[in-house]
C-alpha cells in the first residue's frame, strides 16, 4: 500500500500518544493488543510492531534497546513518522517498555 508520509509534528505526537499509546480508564487496560518482533541477524536489528486496540499500528526499529523510526499507521493512506523518538521522552519511553516486552517473548519462544 502507497502511504501519504506525513513527519509528525509535536502536537500530532502528542495526540497519537494520548489516544493510541496511554492505558484506558481507571482499569489502566494496555493499548496493545499484540506485539510482533522479529531480528535480522545480519544487521543486528530488532523490528517491533504494536498492533494497538483501536485499529492501528506502531511498526519501529529497535537496535539494542533503543526504539528508532516509528511509523504509525492505520489512519487510511496516511501515515505518520517520527524519524528520531528518543526526542519525545514519553513516546520513547513507551516505545522502549513495550518494544522490550516484544523482544523478551521472541526470545523466550512465544510465537511456537
């Protein structure tokens, strides 16, 4: 699928981490349904994706434990990038838990 790419700005971030990537209500239900990771043994790099409870998706890298380019999608032909999260501390920082957990249940064998 072709994708309008749209860099998302600081505002667009803060709205895509309030409504897809914050836990709902007071049960603090997680916003991710199921995690996908696989490892390209050649380069060295993790990529996660987040299938998220309203139908949408965070598909980034993650090199060690750093999440890097985050492509969020869903959203029809839009997609929204953010090349350098580490710049947006609650986006990298829920990126990095979650990206963490998809990495610990690759390698425990959870998707045999």
């Amino acid at each position: 699928m072709y994708y309008t790419v749209i860099k998302a700005s600081k505002d667009q971030i803060d709205k895509l981490i309030n409504k897809h990537l914050s836990p709902y209500t007071i049960f603090k239900i997680s916003p991710v349904m199921s995690y996908k990771y696989s490892y390209d043994t050649e380069d060295g790099i993790g990529y996660v994706t987040l299938n998220l409870i309203r139908g949408k998706k965070a598909y980034y890298q993650l090199r060690g434990n750093e999440p890097l380019f985050v492509e969020f999608t869903g959203f029809g032909v839009v997609r929204y990038d953010v090349h350098y999260p580490h710049q947006y501390p609650k986006l990298y920082n829920i990126l990095k838990k979650h990206g963490l957990i998809a990495k610990n249940k690759f390698w425990k064998g959870a998707d045999i």
